[in-house]
C-alpha cells in the first residue's frame, strides 16, 4: 500500500516537471526507512527535530532523482 502511494506521488510529480522529490522520515520509523530506500530514495544528510511538543523526534530527508530515473 505504502509502495503505490509513493510511487503515485513520484508519478506526479514527474508528469509535473519536477527534478526530485524529498521527503523527512524521523529516525524511529525503521519501515519507512526501508520503503523509502527500496523506492530509490537516499539521504541527503539534513537533520532537523520536530517542533515542540515533539522535539524529541528527530527527522531525517530523503530524496529521490526524476530526471533520468525509471521506476
């Protein structure tokens, strides 16, 4: 379910015009993590918290190439 609403999105936004798509996916979220990777995303290396009351959660971007990029 997961795979085809992303790919849904990456779909999209290729039709649109778009380069890339990125994404944020907080660092407990091990299935996410595994999802987004299989689907080609890879990290970009930003790092940021979410803001209050969740500071606690700390997010990761993600980002996946279009141009070139089949799939």
């Amino acid at each position: 379910m997961g795979e085809a609403l992303g790919q849904s999105v990456i779909d999209w936004a290729r039709s649109e015009g778009y380069k890339a798509v990125r994404l944020a996916v907080a660092d407990h979220n091990a299935s996410a993590q595994r999802l987004y990777e299989r689907m080609g995303f890879v990290s970009t290396g930003t790092v940021d918290k979410l803001p209050p009351p969740r500071t606690h959660i700390t997010e990761h971007e993600r980002r996946l190439e279009l141009l070139g990029h089949c799939g």
